[in-house]
C-alpha cells in the first residue's frame, strides 16, 4: 500500500490496475477536499466510520448535499462536480476507474493548483 498525504488527511492506495483503483481515505473534522470534477473516471464511496458531507451536481453555484454515514455509499459519475467535507473525522472507502489523475479542480481550500 502506498500513503499519500494530504493536506486534509491521507489516501492509502490500496490496489491500482488497467481495470480499477481502491483507497482507503482519512479525512480530518472539519476539512474538505478540492471541489473538482473527473473527466473519465467513475467512483463509488463507502463510509466505514464518521460522518461525510457530500456536495455534488453539473453547476457549482447550485450543488446538492447530503451527509453520509455508516455504511451509506455514493457512485460519483464523470462531469460531476464535487467535493467531500469531514462532518467528524471520518475514513471512507473509494472504488473508481483507474484514472489516477484525472481530477480537474475548480477551487480549492490549501492553495493547490486549480483551473
């Protein structure tokens, strides 16, 4: 497994191949990640502890919301723009395409690169 750090947690990629790519991802309270949007890359998230909220939709002015719990999973489609905030901190599963950097951010709260 190989850790990458973040500056709202950690990703632990667990399994990258030609057909799929597994995290496991630790978000800390309170922080979120870039909101962003994947042009190829399809992705599930499975909440295994804490509490995520979740933005998501086509138009960044006007996205939808929920916070996910225990168990709960979403599957994140490509064009949709989205982002993840810690409600608690909270570790999360991720089951995509094996697109590892495809991830075009739109803004971003660590000062990192964005379009």
């Amino acid at each position: 497994m190989k850790k990458i750090k973040k500056p709202w947690g950690y990703e632990l990629l667990v399994e990258k191949n030609k057909k799929y790519m597994f995290k496991k991802l630790f978000m800390k309270k309170g922080h979120r990640c870039s909101l962003q949007f994947h042009e190829k890359k399809i992705e599930t998230i499975f909440i295994v502890s804490g509490k995520l909220k979740i933005f998501s939709g086509k138009n960044k002015n006007n996205l939808n919301h929920k916070i996910f719990k225990l168990h709960e999973t979403i599957t994140i489609k490509p064009n949709t723009i989205h982002r993840m905030q810690a409600i608690t901190d909270c570790i999360y599963l991720e089951s995509s395409s094996p697109e590892i950097n495809d991830v075009v951010r739109l803004s971003d709260d660590y000062k990192r690169k964005v379009i």
